[in-house]
C-alpha cells in the first residue's frame, strides 16, 4: 500500500501529466473495452485527492463523472465482454444528483475554512476493478485547528467514462456520514463567566437574560403594537415605535430582562400579542447581588477599548495567547473594567466550547464529529468577611455625612496580611452604574476613586512610629532619649543642623502635657517637634535609606493597581520638589512631601504584629474550577512576606505599650476616643493638612488588638477627607471603634 501526502505539482504540471496519459491511452485504444483500456488515467484518484489537498478545489471538479457535474441519468447495470450485468457497488452511494462547479469549491471552502483544514494526507487500502468500475478504499486525515486530527476511512467509486477514469462524487468523500443535502454545523457555546465569592456567599455573578422581540413581518400596525406591548413592559410606547420603524432589521430586539423580571403574566400576555415574541437565554449579564458592597474591589465589566489613534487596543491585548478554539474577544465582548474583574478577567473568562455535527437537509442531527467542551471561567474567592464588610460599610455611610466628606477603610489580619474588609468612601451601586454614570462622575466627592489603592495622603502622625523605628534601628538614639531643646509657647526653631531660614516648627497643644519629652511622651501628645528632631539627627541618607527599606516608594505587590508611595514628590515645579532641612523635619512628623495609600500603611502597621515581618496584602484566596461534580481549587494564595525583618523584636517590645497607651482612655494620649471594647488595643492617631488655607484635612486612625488568640488577631485603618472642624474630629473613633472592638457572641438559643 503506498502513503500519500500532499504532493504540490503545479497545476500546469499535473495537466501536461493527465493530457500526457490520456494522448498515451487515445493512441492505444480499439473498439473493445480490454485491460489497457480499463487502467488508462488509473492515478485518477491520487489526482484528485491531491488537488483537494491543495485546495485547488477548481481542478479537481474536472476530474468528476458527467453524472455527478451535470443532471444525472439513471445508471443501467454495466456488463463488459464475456461478463453478466453486475449491479453498481453498494459500498458508497452512486451519485443521485449532482453539484455545479461553483457549489463544489464552495462546499469544500466553507467547510474546510470553518474547520480551519491546515493539510489533507491520506493513505489508499485496497481497490477492486470490475470492468468500467473501479472502487477504491482509503483513510483521509484533516489536520484541523478546531478538532485536531480528523481521520475516517472512505470509499471512493470511479468510472470510465470514455477514455479516461472519472470521480462518481458524493458529499460522503467529504464526510462519509454526509449525503445530498446534509451540511457540516459548527456550534458555539459561550463560556460561562465565573463568579466571584466571599464567605460564601456571591458577590458578583453571570445571569441569563431572555429578550422580547417584535418581528416586523407580522405587525399590521406599529403604532397600536407598541402601546400594546409598552403597557405590558412599562416602557415608553413612542420611543419603541421609532425603535422599530427605524430598524432595517426584520426582528427587532424590544429589551434584554433578567429571567425573574418577567413575570408569567408578563410572558403569556407577550405571547398573546401577534408580531411578539421571547426568545430564551438570548444574552447574559453580569448582577452584583449586594450592588454597592465592595463595589470599588470588585470593579465592572464594559465593552473593551480601541483607541488606535492613541495606540490602545483592549481587544487585541486581550485575545494575546488566545486561539480560535477559546472564543477570541471582539467589540461586543463584556470584560473588566476595573477592579478584580478586571484584575482576574482571563481567568474568569473561560474558554468556548463547540460541536462539529453534520445535519441532513432537514436540520435534524447526523453525526457528532467532535465536541469541544466548554471550560468556563473560573470562580474567584476572597479573603472577605461579608458581614464584616457590611457592617465597614454601613458605620461609613452612618458616620459621614455631606458630599464635603470622603474616606476609606481597611481591616486586615496583621499576621497574614489577608483583607478581611475594605471600603472607599463614597461608594456606587455597581448594578445601575451605567445609568448613573454622569451624575457620579460629576460629585464632588467622586465616588468612583478608589481611595484605599490609589488615594495618596500625607500620614500625618500615624508616621511617627516609623519615624522612631529609624531613629533606633540607626542608631541615632536610644529609646529613652530625650528632647531638651528650646520650647517657645510651643514652637522650636531648630539648632545645630545648619541654618534655618524656615518658620518654627509648631507642636500641638496639650491640655495637661506630660513630661519630659521623651519617646513615649511624645506618641502620647503626637508632638512634632519630637519627631522632627531624630529625623534631622537621622539626617537624609540614613532616614531615607530606612523608609524605602520598609516600602516607601516601592511598588507594593497587591491584586488591584496599587499607587506608589512618595518620600520626595516628582514634578516639573521646582518649588514643589525643592529638598532641604525643613523637609527632611516635615518627613519625621509625617507632613511635607511624604505620601501613601492607605492600604500601604495598614499593611507596613501589620509588622508590629507579625514578628516584624511586612506581609504582602491578599484580597484573593483561591481561584477554583468546576469539572462535572468535581469543585476543586486550582490555584491558592495565602501568607507570604515582603519585606523581611523591617522593624526589630527590640522596636517592638519598645513602641507597642506605647501605641497601647496612645489610644487606652486611662492616659492623656491622642487615641483616648477610641475605647475599644473587649479587648486590647494599640495604636496610633494623624492629622494632615489638605489645602493650603487648611479648611480641610486628612484624618487616620490606625490600631490592632494585642494580647488575643491568633484567630482575634485584627487591624483596623481609618482615614476620612473632612473639613478642619470640631465635629468632624471623632468620626474616626467611631468607625474604627465598632470594627475593633471585640463583642462576645450572642449566646445559642436553647
């Protein structure tokens, strides 16, 4: 048996071969059907198969019967000399219509291109003759991009028509299931995109919508159907009219309802009208069941961007390592805009699936000739605790008030770095978005910023722990040193550091100061001068080098895009970058050119309670698959760390009791508002500037419980955008105070 693979002769050279051969056989030929006749043009079946090969569609129709390229005749039984009739071959269907030149290249184009046919090989088994006939078996393979390697075994009939050997062609040379009529189907089903899940419960998920349609054919009068159908749906009669009058299309999509809001009522009474109909499952959408609840995490999907006179391209990014056969991306595709949607958007896409069938004339099912199944997205999970999150978000919206304010939240286990809640305030219903788009983008306080990943704030005081951390772990001071410097009605000119050309540096007042201004005294009061000294005595290169070994101005690794926090501000203003003394004081207390996100402080607080260790923060706890009953997790993220050892055991044993006595009500510190209840708290407070007429400023709280189980372990951060007045100044307290506090249980009911 010979192997044949593709053979690219030019079609030139194949026809001088075949004019050759059939000029040989001419010559030869007499008035009797013998042996030399009947094998005359016997590579007709090689010509062929490798013209299909080719995809020289054109060449090989030349090579068809009279019958099978033109209306057909009745075939009569075939007897050659000395032979009884013998009955055509039953082995594969003799052709009983016939196809016209252009519908031969089109089948096979259509179908090889939707196939995505790379190369045809085939391999001949076995061939019989009986006089005029020939019958020859073989396998085919197509090499195909959607099914891979498709091999059948065929059975090909030829006859002698006249001098040479011919193809009697059916469609079942292409498929051997196919005949007259039946057609190659290749059927997509869409991914599913996957969910996301907190606690247990969805927060974001993919629901089916079915679509009401008006089939413009069937509508006698437009008028009087829109007012029927609009009292139905509760839409605006004109408006769907002209929908509908404009609409070159004959069905017309009247709107796209979630499966629940169309009532059976609703359904029947759209039945009943004539020209009006549902269709099933015609789309999806993507529904947030608790609509603002994390909104700012979660993040929406959108169509994709292109933008190419500005260079960008989403669809084309997206499809990036994607093929045909995972369903590509195109500019009716929803994606993630922002947020985990958008961080996790090719994980939660999923992968196409599709079955290659062939159906008879009457659409009715064949032969499955391969099925891709679908791979839909996967489900994200997260660290969330929901009623957590709900009760952040609640106190937020409770505490607040006015478009004048703004504010974020985060709580964490400062022992992992896992995200148990985190809210930006104001926030947005994710489910109506589109629709209040323009009012939100127009608020004064926009809702739509993220404030917790990318609002960047002076700290303010919350800085100075990590401003006495440097000075210790540097060496400039001990923990016990104290300030002694000259102290005019709260202001301190500061000597010894070179010339000072600056205004005083200017220190809270304290009703009933505790004294001397030591380290502890100093956390107690947030006493800038204090702070802006060690740093002075630090001195640039040492204090810089400290704080970027803790993370300022590093990217801190963390699911959503995260802003870069800043010791020395990157601008084109000279004055605004200027670098000297006073910012190096500035820096100590946590005011001048310093800046962070919320987020980062919260995470860089967290090594206070995990052995000094700064944790990579971790939104994401799994992402995890469905295969048939099988829900399994394919990829887990926990604990890890990011920056090893940034604050010593010693920095610790020294600033925690301090940070303890900073918010505890039995001592005069700033913190004393807060009064945790059912547990033990340390932490710190921070006020900074806003606006240069200081109206406004930024307001923090930070603070951990101490002395509880690993499972209590928790940090709270809080930071509110308020005007510089008195009753705004224990909002803070009152967030963090019912996200701290450790309440016991309700008991279980007999």
């Amino acid at each position: 048996m010979n192997k044949h693979l593709y053979r690219s002769l030019p079609a030139l050279t194949a026809l001088l071969f075949a004019a050759l051969l059939a000029l040989s056989a001419f010559t030869g030929c007499n008035s009797h059907k013998n042996e030399q006749q009947t094998y005359r043009d016997e590579d007709c079946f090689e010509q062929f198969m490798d013209r299909i090969a080719a995809g020289d569609y054109g060449e090989a129709y030349k090579l068809l019967t009279a019958e099978s390229s033109s209306m057909p005749t009745p075939t009569p039984a075939v007897k050659t000399a000395g032979e009884t009739a013998q009955p055509a071959s039953t082995a594969t269907p003799e052709p009983t219509a016939y196809i016209l030149k252009d519908e031969f290249i089109a089948k096979y184009s259509d179908i090889f291109e939707a196939l995505g046919v790379t190369s045809v090989t085939y391999e001949k088994k076995d061939e019989t003759v009986n006089g005029t006939r020939r019958q020859i078996t073989y396998t085919a393979t197509y090499d195909t991009k959607l099914a891979g390697q498709l091999t059948n075994e065929y059975t090909m009939n030829l006859r002698l028509n006249g001098d040479s050997w011919r193809v009697a062609w059916t469609p079942a040379l292409i498929f051997p299931q196919m005949t007259w009529g039946s057609t190659v189907r290749i059927t997509r089903t869409s991914a599913r995109r996957g969910d996301i899940i907190a606690d247990g419960c969805i927060v974001a998920l993919t629901v089916d919508l079915d679509a009401v349609y008006a089939d413009k054919s069937s509508i006698e009068d437009i008028e009087t159907f829109a007012q029927t159908v609009a009292a139905v749906l509760d839409i605006d009669a004109q408006k769907l009219a002209e929908k509908i009058s404009s609409s070159k299309l004959n069905d017309v999509i009247i709107g796209e309802y979630k499966q629940d809001e169309l009532t059976p009522d609703m359904r029947e009474s759209i039945d009943d009208i004539e020209g009006a109909g549902i269709i099933k499952n015609y789309n999806t959408a993507r529904e947030y069941p608790y609509g603002s609840l994390m909104a700012h995490t979660l993040g929406y999907v959108g169509y994709p961007t292109v933008d190419e006179a500005h260079g960008v391209n989403e669809i084309e990014s997206l499809n990036n390592g994607r093929s045909e056969l995972d369903g590509l991306y195109t500019s009716d595709s929803k994606v993630g805009k922002s947020g985990l949607e958008q961080v996790y958007e090719r994980e939660l896409r999923g992968k196409d699936g599709y079955n290659i069938t062939i159906r008879d004339k009457d659409g009715a099912l064949v032969e499955l000739l391969y099925r891709k199944p679908v791979e839909d997205g996967l489900d994200v999970m997260l660290t969330i605790d929901v009623d957590l999150q709900k009760r952040t978000e609640e106190v937020l919206a409770l505490v607040l008030y006015g478009d004048d304010t703004a504010g974020a939240v985060v709580v964490m286990d400062p022992t992992t770095g896992a995200v148990k809640a985190l809210a930006s305030y104001p926030t947005y219903d994710l489910n109506t978005l589109s629709q209040d788009y323009s009012k939100l983008v127009s608020q004064a306080n926009s809702p739509l910023f993220n404030r917790l990943t990318q609002g960047l704030y002076p700290p303010g005081s919350a800085f100075k722990v990590f401003t006495a951390t440097a000075a210790m772990e540097t060496g400039t001071i001990r923990s016990d040193y104290v300030f002694t410097g000259r102290i005019v009605d709260d202001y301190w000119t500061p000597t010894g550091y070179g010339s000072w050309v600056w205004p005083a540096i200017k220190r809270a007042q304290v009703i009933n100061r505790s004294t001397p201004l030591n380290m502890e005294n100093a956390l107690l009061h947030s006493d800038n001068i204090y702070f802006a000294d060690i740093a002075l005595k630090m001195g640039e290169e040492k204090f810089f080098k400290y704080l970027r070994g803790i993370g300022m101005e590093q990217k801190m690794p963390f699911e959503l895009n995260a802003a870069t926090s800043t010791i020395k501000k990157v601008g084109d203003n000279a004055a605004e970058t200027e670098w000297n003394l006073r910012s190096i004081a500035e820096t100590g207390y946590g005011q001048g050119q310093v800046t962070i996100t919320p987020l980062q402080l919260a995470t860089m607080y967290c090594a206070f309670r995990n052995g000094g260790d700064i944790p990579v923060p971790f939104v994401t706890q799994s992402l995890y698959a469905t295969e048939g009953t099988d829900y399994h997790a394919v990829e887990t993220f926990g604990e890890n760390t990011w920056i090893q050892d940034a604050i010593t055991d010693y920095s610790i044993s020294v600033l925690t009791p301090m940070m303890e006595h900073v918010v505890s009500p039995d001592y005069n510190g700033t913190g004393r508002m807060l009064r945790a209840e059912g547990c033990t708290v340390a932490g710190k407070t921070g006020t900074a500037e806003k606006t240069d007429d200081k109206s406004r400023e930024v307001s923090w709280i930070v603070c951990f419980r101490v002395n509880v189980p690993e499972e209590d372990e928790l940090l709270v951060l809080v930071v509110l955008e308020i005007p510089t007045k008195d009753e705004y100044a224990y909002l803070k307290f009152d967030i963090a105070r019912e996200l701290i506090s450790k309440r016991a249980e309700p008991a279980a009911a007999e």
